[in-house]
C-alpha cells in the first residue's frame, strides 16, 4: 500500500506495523460467564435501589406529620396476660365518620405508633373527635381482656396512650 504525502501520523512512522497500536490497548473479550456475572450485579445493584410503587399513587397522598407537633397520634403496647410482647400484633384505627381505617403493626418490644390521624382528619376538613376513633388490635389465637386508655378524657390533640392485654383463646378471663 502506497501512502498519501502529507504528515506523518504517529501509528505509521518507522518500521511498526500499522495495527500494532490499536492492538496494545483494545481489550480481550471477557468470558461468558464473567459477562453473565456482572449483568446480574448490575440487574441487582438496580433492582436494591428502586422504591416500591404504591397504587393510585397512595404514598403521595398519606398526610405527612410534623415533628414535635403531632394533631392525633396513638402509641401504646400490645402484651399477653404473663407480661410478654407479642410481635407483629395488628393495631388498627378506625375514624367511623370520615372513614379512614388506618393499621401499623407492633414491633419487637410490642409496642406501636400510628401516623398522625389527626392531620389527615383535619386536611379532609373535619375536627377530630375521639369519640368517632376507635383502636383495635388482633392477634391469631387471642383475644383483648383489656383495654388501658391513658389519656385526658376527651382529648383531640396530641399523643394518646392506649395499652392492650392480651389472653390466648379457650381460657377464661
């Protein structure tokens, strides 16, 4: 092959072949396997960061509740009749009016804390009054025997304590 008269380029220059260059610095071609490993890192690593998709966009619309300023908040404790904590219990809040039903699950230690009922309440246009909520747990295989409020009588704003005891099904209170 007969080169063109201009300058020189340096891949052409002295006796290197003309490919040698391009050789030095192109990759080998990695195994199928090492190619099937990373895609599936890669599908991983995706995968872990994404955020579940709440239906109807649900999460958007959940009223968000102020630090420090809570409107209607229930946390308490869900125990057996020993004293124990019972895990996973589902405590569930029910405004009968506006019809909002609300459920939070207790954690390790048996207690709960419900998203602030009283803002959402309250964004709908309406007062909160606690005679129109109520707060309910179930647990399969037992049943409330009681039922401790421990807040002001009437109260509508603020933090409520309400704590559960529990008893298993088939034994007398």
């Amino acid at each position: 092959m007969k080169s063109l008269p201009g300058p020189a380029s340096p891949r052409s220059t002295g006796s290197r072949s003309p490919t040698r260059g391009r050789d030095r610095w192109r990759l080998a071609p990695a195994p199928a396997g090492r190619r099937l490993a990373v895609l599936v890192l890669l599908s991983a690593g995706v995968c872990a960061g994404a955020r579940p998709a709440w239906c109807n966009g649900d999460g958007f619309f959940q009223s968000k509740e102020i630090p420090g300023n809570p409107e209607f908040v229930v946390f308490g404790s869900v125990k057996y009749e020993k004293g124990g904590h019972l895990r996973n219990a589902v405590v569930r809040v029910y405004v009968q009016e506006h019809m909002l039903d609300y459920s939070t699950t207790t954690d390790v230690l048996g207690r709960f804390r419900t998203q602030d009922i009283g803002r959402a309440i309250k964004e709908l246009g309406y007062e909160v009054d606690p005679q129109l909520i109520s707060v309910t747990v179930e647990y399969p295989g037992y049943h409330v025997t009681r039922r401790e409020y421990r807040g002001k009588y009437r109260q509508n704003k603020g933090a409520i304590e309400v704590n559960f005891r529990m008893q298993r099904n088939g034994k007398s209170p």
